[in-house]
C-alpha cells in the first residue's frame, strides 16, 4: 500500500518519477516496470520515442531507461532528445542489438549504462536504485560507468 501511495502523490502532484521505461514490447516494459516497482520506485512507461518525450517533459525521470530499436525513433536519437530536455537525468540503453553503436557514441549522449538483451533484472534493479538515490541527492547525471550483461559489468572492447 505504501508503494501505491507514493505513487499516486507522485502523479497527482505532476512531481519527478524515478524511472521511465521506454520499450516497445509492452510485455517486457510492464515486467521491467513491476520489477522495479517493488524497489519502492514511482516508475512511468513509454512505448514509443513520442510518448517517451512527452513523459519525460511530464514527470523529469531521474533514470531513463530506453531500448535501442524503437517503432519511431531509435535510442539513440531519443537519447539526445531526452539529454538536451533532462541534463541530469541518467540514461540507460538497452538492446539485443549493437550493430553500429560505439564506445565513443555512447560517451558523447552521457549513456550511464549500456544493458544487454535479455535484461538481466536483478542487477538491472540494483543500478537503477544507486542512480536514483544519487540523483535524489542532487547529483548530476552519473558519468557512464559501463555495460550490463547478465550481471556482469564493464566496459565493451
């Protein structure tokens, strides 16, 4: 009851979220949403690039987590967006897919973390509760600190 609450303060005062989900396969963003709900965690989904932007301009999300293939836009591009809207705001990517997207790409959005397919909930869970917690100290955007593959951390060479 206590989690609902929370959010529903959120939500009627048009406050900050902690996280907004943005995947167009609804089934695996509910999952994602409902995981990190039980964190304690007032969390907003998107299924697309457009609703993305609209909630984040709505709710200022202290952690964004984007998959890379979108139906309208691709992360990357939603990254952008979202980072010239949010500067603070930590961003994650997600994708089964890498094709094209580089170190370097990645460092020039402010991508927090890069998180492989299939997501791997529990330490998914465990990064999104530290940036939130930093963020709610009035930290800056973490600086990128890595990838996320079936928990396991690091850097991709």
């Amino acid at each position: 009851m206590q989690r609902q609450d929370k959010q529903e303060s959120a939500i009627a005062a048009n406050a900050r979220c902690d996280v907004l989900i943005v995947e167009d396969s609804t089934i695996q963003c509910l999952e994602m949403a409902d995981y990190l709900r039980h964190a304690n965690l007032v969390v907003e989904t998107a299924f697309d690039g457009a609703a993305a932007l609209h909630s984040a301009n709505k709710f200022e999300p202290r952690v964004v987590l984007l998959d890379y293939n979108l139906p309208d836009t691709t992360g990357v591009q939603l990254a952008e967006a979202i980072r010239a809207l949010l500067p603070s705001t930590a961003i994650l990517i997600m994708s089964g897919r890498i094709d094209g997207l580089s170190e370097e790409t990645l460092q020039a959005l402010g991508i927090t973390i890069f998180v492989n397919k299939p997501v791997p909930l529990g330490p998914l869970r465990q990064a999104v509760v530290k940036l939130v917690a930093e963020s709610s100290k009035g930290e800056a955007a973490p600086k990128p600190t890595g990838w996320l593959s079936t928990g396991t951390g690091g850097t991709r060479h």
